[in-house]
C-alpha cells in the first residue's frame, strides 16, 4: 500500500527582517494593532450607515476620519524625531485601546448617533494620523540600516 508524500509548506521567502527578535515582536504586535484599529473604523462607519441610511452621511465619516491622517503626517514625523518613539508608540496605542471600548460600551448602551460616531471618527484618524509616521520611523530603532527597506516592505 503507498503511502500519501507529507506535502511541506514553503513560500521560500527571504525576509532577512524578521531575523531580528524585536522586528519579530514588533511586527506581530502591529499586525494586531492594525487589525484592531480597522475593525474600530469598519465598526463605525458600519453604525453610521445603520443609524442614517445614508451615503451621504457615511462620506462625511469616512471624510472627517481621513482628515486627520492628511493634516497630522508631517507634525507627527517631526514628533518622532524629537520624543522617545517606543513611548510615543505606546501612548497611541492606548489611546486606540481606550477609544475602541469606549466606542463599545456607548454602542451597547445605545447611546450611539451620528455625531457621536462622527467624533469617535475624527479621533480614530487623529490617533492614525500620529501613529504611522511614529511606527515607521521606530523601524530603524530595531534593524540595520540594509534590512531598512525589507522592514518596512
């Protein structure tokens, strides 16, 4: 009887980034952070659209959420340049956290409007528009400058 061959699962990529144990830690802790921060965006701009039934209206949102990232990109760069970034990072992402179970907690007491969730927006793009420039300048506190470009690839 023949047996079936073991199938061995192999993309052969070389990420010499990932080499590096905090890239590693970094890289999985952003991974989960982002996909935190676009469930809290999808999950209001979701509300808005059950509460307003209007395209409109989830325009606006999806507007006054992205404003922030356009405006605060270049004040942030300057930011990482002159504070400490990991704790720069870290304050961000608590203030992601705190916004998320505040967003939760009014959604399910019911006191969620429009405005309310327009707010919750502008803040979620404030808190974005700080923390890209901040996490892609921490990248080089972690690798070499030639795994630079792999890193943030």
């Amino acid at each position: 009887m023949k047996l079936l061959p073991k199938f061995r699962f192999n993309l052969n990529l070389d990420l010499p980034a990932l080499r590096s144990r905090n890239y590693r830690l970094y890289f999985g802790g952003q991974a989960l952070s982002m996909t935190g921060n676009f469930m809290t965006q999808v999950a209001i701009l979701w509300l808005i659209y059950r509460l307003t039934d209007s395209a409109l209206m989830l325009g606006l949102a999806g507007f006054f959420g992205q404003l922030p990232v356009f405006l605060l990109a270049p004040i942030s760069g300057i930011l990482a340049d002159r504070y400490n970034r990991h704790q720069l990072l870290l304050l961000l992402q608590f203030g992601g956290i705190f916004l998320s179970v505040t967003l939760t907690v009014i959604t399910f007491l019911g006191w969620a409007n429009f405005w309310t969730l327009l707010i919750f927006s502008a803040l979620l793009g404030f808190l974005k528009g700080l923390d890209v420039p901040v996490r892609q300048a921490f990248v080089s506190d972690m690798v070499s400058r030639d795994l630079m470009g792999n890193a943030l690839a």
